[in-house]
C-alpha cells in the first residue's frame, strides 16, 4: 500500500484518515519515473551534482478493488531533490563503485472534499543514503547493484495528510541493467529493480510492508553536436506484504499498485559535461491508491 515519489522522489500522502476503513494509508519512500530510459546504467566514474524537478498531480483516488473513490479527491506536490554521486573506477570485482547522497525537498497541496481534510506543507523529506553502488560496463550490457537506507528526518504529524517526513525507517536494495542491441549502442532497452523493508513507524505502531518497483526504458541514441536519446519509459509498483501493527485499524490484506508509461527525451552537451532531461509518465490501474500524472525535469552536471 505505497506510493512511491523517488531514487527517487519522496512526499507523503498518509491522509490522517485512520478511522476512515476506506482507506489502506501507508505509503513506501521511493519515487519511481526520475531516472528514465536508461535507468539501469550507471554513469562513468566521477562526480556527479543532478537535480531533479518533479510535479505530480492527481485528481483520482482508487480503492481497494480498484474503483474510483467519489471523495472529491486533489494532490499536487512538487519535489525539488538534490542528489550528490560520486563513482571510482573498477573498484571491486571489476565494478566501478558509487555512493551517493539524497536530499528532497518537496511542497504538498491535498485536499479531500468529503473529509473536510485540506493541507499543504514545504519541508524537507526523508534522505536517501547510498553507501554501496557497484556496476559493471560490458560492450553489450551495463549491470548495477545496490544497497541504501533513507532516514526519517523529515517532519511528520498524523494529523497533517502533507507531512514531508514518513517518521519511519527504510532499507532499499536495487538491482538491474542496460542491454544495448548493436555494437555503437544506439538502441537500449533498460530495467531496475527495487525491493523496499520497511522499520516501523515513531511513535505509531504501524510497520508498512514491504514494496516492490520495476522501472524501465527503452530508447534510441542519437548523435550530432549533442547526444540525444528519444524512448518510452514507465514503471510498475506492487506492495507485497501486509502492514502489520497493532495501530493498523484499516484493512491490512488490501495492498497497493499503480503502473505507468509516457515519453521521454535527453540531451546531452559533452563540451559542457552537462545532461538535460524531460519526460512525462501517466498513471494507470491503480488499486488503494491515487492516479495522476508526473513530469520530471533532470539536470546531470558532471565535474
């Protein structure tokens, strides 16, 4: 029963609703749709400062079967996340090694008609910490591994359905890969994987279950002054276990999913060591969760 807003994005939409039955509240930390078509590929040694500027927006909530809910339902948030990368060269077991860092910041705007509730809040949200990133760089395939923990310092409050924070705990391990078709890999196909273990919540005996995203891409790279790439890219979300906790007052069995898919395009400026990229993702098949729409704005400076 998560949303997730990535490596990502991360805002909340717990909606202080524990004594409303219609809703499954806790949500994941992670954000899928950020990194786009070649999301299983690491960048090549260096460091790195990337921005990424993403708008969500959703009109719709889905129930548990999958129905929309009639509660007169609205989400914006807009995340502006701050990630800092650094990667050394065949480090271990031939792979090139990476840490990295992640700071969001985002601005919620929520409103449920048919429960009064009408907040919005800017703040910090809960940082992402990457301590192990390997990936290995063949001439057919690209494959990366990866363990993180995102920490609960935003600030949260039950009560307030636009907390930045979670209040709880995460470890995250990824793993996937780029495979290229021809031999000047101009044609790609990219997946990863993200398998999130929740901790359980402060001051709130409710531990969220597990999640699970696949994200994906492919895509075609285009040379002349600058490097374009062009594709489609999307994701799939699946909760796989049960919230548990004795604060867990709404139906545990019910777990969320959403999918989505949309366009993208990168360019990038070599002389500048700098990468621009654009792409927008549409949700669908949403079950115990909102359904909206993301655009995600990147920017890659390389130093």
């Amino acid at each position: 029963m998560k949303t997730q807003v990535s490596l990502v994005i991360l805002f909340s939409l717990l909606l202080s609703l524990v004594s409303a039955k219609l809703f499954s509240q806790e949500t994941g930390h992670y954000s899928p749709g950020v990194q786009g078509i070649k999301v299983g590929t690491l960048p090549p040694p260096g460091f790195y400062y990337i921005m990424h500027n993403v708008f969500y927006s959703a009109d719709s909530y889905y129930d548990g079967d999958g129905n929309k809910s009639e509660i007169d339902f609205d989400v914006n948030v807009f995340a502006n996340v701050h990630r800092f990368l650094y990667v050394w060269e065949d480090v271990i077991f031939g792979a090139n090694y990476g840490m990295h860092v992640l700071v969001p910041t985002t601005n919620t705007d929520i409103s449920i008609g048919a429960f009064g509730v009408n907040d919005s809040k800017y703040g910090i949200g809960d940082i992402v910490i990457e301590p192990i990133l390997l990936s290995w760089n063949k001439p057919k395939y690209d494959i990366s591994v990866a363990l993180a923990t995102i920490a609960p310092v935003g600030s949260y409050d039950i009560t307030e359905a636009a907390s930045p924070g979670k209040s709880f705990w995460t470890g995250m391990f990824t793993f996937g890969g780029t495979y290229y078709f021809d031999s000047k890999k101009s044609w790609h196909a990219s997946i990863l994987n993200r398998y999130e273990m929740h901790g359980e919540k402060k001051d709130y005996d409710v531990t969220p279950g597990d999640d699970f995203t696949f994200e994906w891409g492919i895509g075609k790279t285009i040379v002349s002054k600058q490097i374009w790439n062009v594709g489609v890219s999307g994701y799939s979300h699946w909760q796989l276990s049960e919230d548990k906790g004795n604060d867990v007052f709404y139906d545990a069995s019910v777990k969320d999913k959403i999918f989505a898919v949309g366009p993208e395009v990168t360019c990038m400026f070599p002389k500048a060591k700098l990468n621009l990229e654009l792409r927008s993702q549409f949700e669908f098949g949403a079950v115990d969760r909102s359904q909206g729409r993301k655009i995600c704005l990147s920017l890659f400076k390389a130093f």
